[in-house]
C-alpha cells in the first residue's frame, strides 16, 4: 500500500510539472501578446490618424482640408518629397519633415476654429527638379468644430 500511495504521488507531480510546461510553452506565449494587444488597441482607437503626403510641395486635394470635433485626438502624419519646414497656425506648432522619415504630429483639438498647416521652407531636391524655396504656403486646413 505505502509502495501505490507513493507510485500516486509521483504521477501526481509529474502530471503538475507537464501542466506547468504545457502553460509555459504554449498558453502563456500565445495569451501574452493578445493581452499586450488588447491594452494598446483601448487608447489608440480614439485616435484619429491621418496620412498626408507632400509631394511637389502639394498635398494630395482630397485631404486639403481636415475636419474634425474639438476634443477629438489626432495624429497627422506628414510624409514628403524633400526636407521642409511646415507650421500649424493656432495651435503654433514648428515641426521638420524629411523624405524617408514620416513625421507624427499629435494634437489634442482642443481649440475650435480653421487653422492653416503652412510650409515656411523648402530645402529643395535637386533629383526631383526642386530648388530651395522660402515662401509661406499654406497646404493645407484643419477644421476644428466645436462640440
Ligand atoms: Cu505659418
């Protein structure tokens, strides 16, 4: 009998140490990322990302104007054909874009109004015909409504 009670206890501990194999190998590796996932998708949901590219000191028409609700989140992504100095009136944010290196402007739209997104300064790029340029231009609009 004490031979059994033992032989029991020894399948016991090995069925706990495959569960805690199973758990750490296969549960815990495929649960980890979904959990990661599920806390990051809460707060960048509510923000609204939009893509705008420069190209030819332009912005595509269909996205010269930005409107949104004020309070809503945003983040303007600027990408661009050469190096350039752009100025969001309002809101006074100074922000370089260069090609290759798409740059974030996160805003909080707390201020209502319509607010020009200017170029201050072209650096130029010669490969694609451009010569530097320091005029103000306005590319586009951002529209906040108030709520
Ligand atoms: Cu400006």
């Amino acid at each position: 009998m004490k031979y059994r009670k033992r032989n029991f206890g020894y399948k016991q501990r090995f069925l706990a140490f495959l569960v805690w194999v199973v758990l750490g190998t296969v549960v815990m590796p495929i649960s980890l990322p979904w959990m990661s996932f599920g806390f990051a998708q809460t707060p960048s949901a509510l923000v609204k990302r939009i893509a705008l590219r420069i190209v030819q000191r332009k912005i595509d028409p269909a996205s010269r104007l930005i409107r949104v609700k004020q309070g809503e989140a945003l983040e303007l992504v600027f990408q661009t054909d050469e190096v350039v100095d752009l100025h969001l009136h309002g809101y006074n944010r100074a922000f370089r874009v260069k090609p290759g290196e798409p740059a974030v402007l996160t805003l909080s739209a707390h201020i209502a109004g319509r607010f020009a997104i200017e170029a201050h300064r072209f650096a130029g790029n010669p490969s694609i015909g451009l010569k530097p340029k320091s005029n103000e231009i306005t590319l586009l609009y951002l529209e906040v409504y108030p709520r």
